[in-house]
C-alpha cells in the first residue's frame, strides 16, 4: 500500500475522479465525459503545480471527509466551496483558489457548495487510477473509469504514487460569477416548433428541476408546441444541446448525455456558457438568448483566452 493515501471518511454527494474526458468514441456510445466545469479543474490543478489535464475528485453539493496519511503535500479547492482542515484540536477555515498544505493525520472536510453545483479538488500529487481510452473520467451510468466506474465510497482509500514536493503558496483572486441567459444557437430540428414555441423559449423563463445530473438539466417552465412531431429517428447528440421531448419541457444534454436520442433539438448552449451553466442550483431560473454560430465562436475564443489569463495569474 502506498505510503501516502487519503481515507474515505464521508464519501460525499457524487464525488468522482474526472480529468477532460474522451475524445472521439461517440461512433461505439461513449460520450466525452469529464469534468463538468472546465475552467475551474484547469485552475485547481495549476494551483497545486500539477499538469492541467491532471485528474481531480469533482464532487457535487456535499464534498468528502478525507483523513491525509503521509508527507506533506499541497491541496486546492475552487468552485464556490466551504471546506476547512483539521489539524489536532484546531480546525483551519479554507478559501478557495488558495493552497492550503495537509499533514500527516489531518482531515479535509468539504462541507458544501454555496449556491452552485460542482466543486473541484486538486493535490500535488498523482492519484493512483486505471485509465480507459486515455482518461480515468468515471461515468458512473456506464460504470466506466477509475474506480470500476463508481462513486467514491466510505471507508475507501485512495492512494497517491507520486508526491509533487513544491509546497510553494499560490493565490488566485477570482470569484465565480452567476449568469442567467443562457446563449444558444439554433438546433438541428429548430423548423419542428411552431412560432408561438419558439417565441416562448427565447421569452420565458425556465426553472431548473431536480431532475438533473451529469447526465442532463430538465426544464420546467412554459410548454414548447412542437408542430411536426414529438419523435424523430435517433440522431448523434452533442454536450449542450437541448433536446424537446412531447411533454414540452427542455432537457439540456451535459458530460455524461448519451450519445443518441429522438427527440427534437431546438438548440445549443454555446461552449462560453457551458462552465457557468452546470453550476446553476434546481430551483434557479434562467433565459435562452439567441446568438449567430459566429458570434459563439468568438464567445468561446475570448472565454478560453480569459481562463488563460487566469492561469497565467497563478
């Protein structure tokens, strides 16, 4: 056994081992997969002097209770995460995008997100994990991925083979912004909604279900009348789109959709407003905002070039 591990003492809500997923296996149902929020794993990882396509544990709500074994090392939590170490009787309040270093005995305990979704913890270190079509991404539907493609369970140990000794301070000033109208581009099956439909989902607001998981974020909110039919022949889906079935309400597809589905695509929520929107709590209502294919292009373009600068900040 290694001689630096982490105890399992709670396992969390949905905590998993993810890294940026995998690429190009839709043809055989394999979605991408990954980390739900891109921007805050990259800046987890450079935090703690890791690679940036290094694995980290996402979790989801309530984070773990992990009890450290072993040298010192560095951690990093980002999202919007109340998390503390304890250390003997004292008990060390965390910030995050902040290094914090863990000895030998200490406990990490990530309390909770504050009204957001997914919270991310990196180590300066190399977790021990199986790889599959190169990445340890679990999907815990398809139960594939490091750990047998489960959660992380109580009383597990998850064991780091290499130590990354840079114990070094870093500090990052960044705060998670909200965002509420969602930007999209037109679907596939656009042409399938009536006038009034399409009015109504570019007008109203949509409330977020409790139905929603890495998988997917289901919609309720004001019908979208389709005109043609509630059913098509299975088409390829992509991370983003949304997809309309005959009860009107929206689902948007997200890391872990699957790779098919037959139901209509309205649209697609552009990849600048991917990170932001998988953050959003059930309950928090939001608006779709229209954009052209060019304009999303260059959204994404300025939106990695401001995570860059973030990282470069580090």
């Amino acid at each position: 056994m290694s001689k630096n591990y982490f105890e399992i003492i709670r396992a969390g809500i949905n905590t998993t081992f993810q890294d940026q997923g995998r690429q190009n296996l839709y043809h055989i149902g394999i979605p991408f997969s990954g980390v739900m929020d891109n921007r805050n794993y990259l800046l987890a990882n450079k935090l703690v002097g890791n690679k940036t396509e290094s694995p980290v544990l996402e979790f989801a709500y309530q984070g773990p209770l992990l009890k450290y074994s072993g040298k010192k090392i560095n951690i990093a939590i980002t999202g919007d995460v109340n998390f503390s170490i304890k250390r003997n009787d004292q008990t060390i309040n965390g910030n995050c995008y902040q290094t914090f270093i863990l000895e030998n005995g200490d406990e990490l305990d990530i309390i909770s997100t504050n009204k957001s979704v997914y919270g991310y913890l990196a180590v300066s270190g190399e977790f021990d994990l199986e790889y599959q079509w190169s990445s340890c991404s679990t999907n815990t539907k398809a139960k594939i991925g490091a750990n047998d493609g489960k959660k992380l369970e109580i009383n597990q140990k998850i064991n780091l083979l290499k130590i990354n000794e840079n114990l070094n301070s870093k500090k990052l000033d960044y705060v998670n912004t909200r965002i509420e109208n969602i930007r999209v581009i037109k679907g596939t099956n656009f042409n399938y909604f009536s006038e009034e439909g399409i009015k109504i989902f570019f007008e109203k607001e949509f409330t977020i279900s409790k139905l929603s998981d890495r998988m997917g974020m289901r919609l309720e909110g004001p019908k979208i009348e389709n005109i043609i039919d509630t059913n098509i022949k299975s088409e390829g889906l992509i991370k983003g789109v949304i997809q309309v079935p005959a009860d009107g309400n929206p689902i948007i597809m997200l890391s872990d959709h699957g790779t098919i589905g037959g139901y209509p695509k309205i649209g697609v929520v552009i990849s600048a407003d991917y990170d932001k929107l998988v953050q959003l709590t059930p309950g928090t209502k939001i608006k779709f905002k229209e954009v052209e294919l060019s304009s999303a292009e260059s959204l994404f373009k300025l939106y990695e070039l401001e995570t860059q600068n973030l990282i470069s900040q580090i």
